[in-house]
C-alpha cells in the first residue's frame, strides 16, 4: 500500500479511524491518545471529548447543507482553545 508520509497509522500505536478522498486526509488516533485529524496541509489535534464535539459539529452542518436534519441529542457543542492547529 503506498502511504503518504503525513500518514502514520500503520506505526506501532497509531489507530487509523477514518481515511477521506485524497490521500492526505485522514483520522488517527496517536500513541499519546490524541485524535489526528489531516486535512490537505494542515493538521489538528483534539482531545477525545473535544474531537467528538467537533464531529457532532460537523454532522451537523451536513445535515443542514443536505437538508438530512434529524432530532438528535442535545449535548451542547464545544470546541475548546486547547486544540492544536498546525501546518504541515
Ligand atoms: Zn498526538
């Protein structure tokens, strides 16, 4: 398999969760149990609870650009400075 370099998951520790369209974009979950989100040239880096607010987050904008709204829970989204953001 011919993997970019940005993308780690077949290393000892690394957890892949999710791959997108190009091959840059991709979930995983590091060694420290942070949640790597890779996205073109950046990279963000969430706490658990915090990349599963922004995933909700996420969610829910599809839903309203697709017009696929559903009731769902109503925990209160939060995005917390915390995250790391940096380029690649
Ligand atoms: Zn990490």
């Amino acid at each position: 398999m011919n993997q970019s370099p940005l993308l780690p998951p077949s290393s000892p520790g690394w957890t892949p969760l999710a791959r997108g369209e190009h091959d840059s974009d991709a979930i995983n979950r590091c060694p420290g149990g942070h949640i790597h989100l890779d996205y073109g040239n950046f990279t963000v880096r969430f706490q658990r609870d915090e990349f599963l607010a922004f995933a909700r987050m996420v969610a829910m904008a599809a839903a309203r650009l697709t017009g696929d709204v559903r009731p769902g829970p109503t925990v209160p989204l939060q995005f917390k400075p915390s995250t790391t953001i940096s380029l690649n």
